[in-house]
C-alpha cells in the first residue's frame, strides 16, 4: 500500500502525543523546571510544533544550530492537539481548497493556528515523497498550549547529541529513533 502524501505520525499514548521544539539554554531550562513555558519565551509570536522527530532535527540542525541547542520533547494532551489541528489555517493559499485568496487571507487574520505540510526528512535532512505537519500556535492558541495542553517536557539534548555523533560517524541510527506512528485526529 502506498504511504499518504500527509499524514500525521508521532509517538503517542492514548491521553498525550509528543512535539519537538528547539530553544536556547535559558529558555529551554526554564522550561523544563516549570514544566512550562516562562518568561523568556515569547507570547508575541507564532511558536511551532512539530510530531517529526527527524523534521525537528533538519530544522534545529541537530541542536547544533545557535538559539536551537536544547531539545525538547513536549508531551501535550491529545485534545489539545486535536483542537489546534481542526482549527488551523493552511499556511498557503491553492486554488483547491474551494475558496478565493481574499477569503483564505481573512481566514489566517483571524485564525490563531496555522498549519504546514513539509517534506518529510530522513536522518540526513534529505527529502522524502511524503509530508509531515507543523503546527503554527499564536495568541489564544499559545495561551492554551502553555498553561493546559503542556503535560511533560523532558529535554532530550544528551540523546540528540549521541544520535548526532553517531550518524557522523557513519553508524545506522535508524532503529535508535523514536517509533512515529500514524496519528488520527479523535
């Protein structure tokens, strides 16, 4: 059977569902003591989530990017999720999706979730023929992310870096990787 084009994969319970951000130390740190966001993470802008453990780590370069080097596994609740995904505005305007650009633009005005459909990755950044979500989160989207959605959030950077190094090193890794599955929205 040939994989979707989109399809959400994740590691999940049957009440959480994991999601990688990358920050700097302070924020990170923080983060992890409160087991939320603090006061050195902004409110002001759109903070985005990702399922793709491999996407996170094309995206924060495997926490060797600067302002990327923490991290972080976020398990937050299934509903919450689930709401921020049955809210969200795609981020890009087609044709196909049944309604004029004036429309789709007045939709992400007034929506506080956004979502994207990139490439999917695999452990050395590469493309692959199928897409995996993000989920951008601003105001009333992040207030709730930060204060009811968030139910863990352990910082994985130690088990990053050994993955990281080992892939240099020309070591298989694939069966050291989180086990993602495909994720159906309740």
């Amino acid at each position: 059977m040939e994989r979707p084009q989109r399809e959400i994969r994740a590691v999940y319970t049957d009440e959480t569902i994991r999601v990688y951000q990358a920050y700097n130390r302070t924020i990170a740190e923080a983060a992890v003591r409160c087991g939320t966001f603090g006061a050195h993470f902004s409110m002001n802008r759109m903070t985005w989530i990702k399922p793709s453990f491999l996407w996170m780590m094309y995206r924060c370069g495997w926490g060797q990017k600067q302002d990327q080097e923490r991290v972080l596994a976020i398990d937050i609740s299934r509903a919450g999720f689930d709401k921020a995904v049955k809210s969200a505005v795609i981020s890009t305007y087609s044709e196909a999706l049944g309604i004029t650009k004036e429309e789709w633009q007045e939709q992400v005005r007034s929506s506080d979730v956004r979502v994207q459909w990139d490439p999917e990755k695999d452990v050395n950044g590469n493309d692959l023929p199928y897409r995996s979500i993000q989920i951008g989160l601003r105001g009333e989207a992040v207030k709730e992310y930060i204060s009811s959605w968030i139910v863990k959030i352990t910082d994985i950077t130690d088990q990053v870096s050994e993955l990281y190094a080992l892939k240099e090193a020309g070591k298989d890794i694939s069966g050291m990787l989180p086990e993602e599955k495909v994720y159906d929205i309740r």
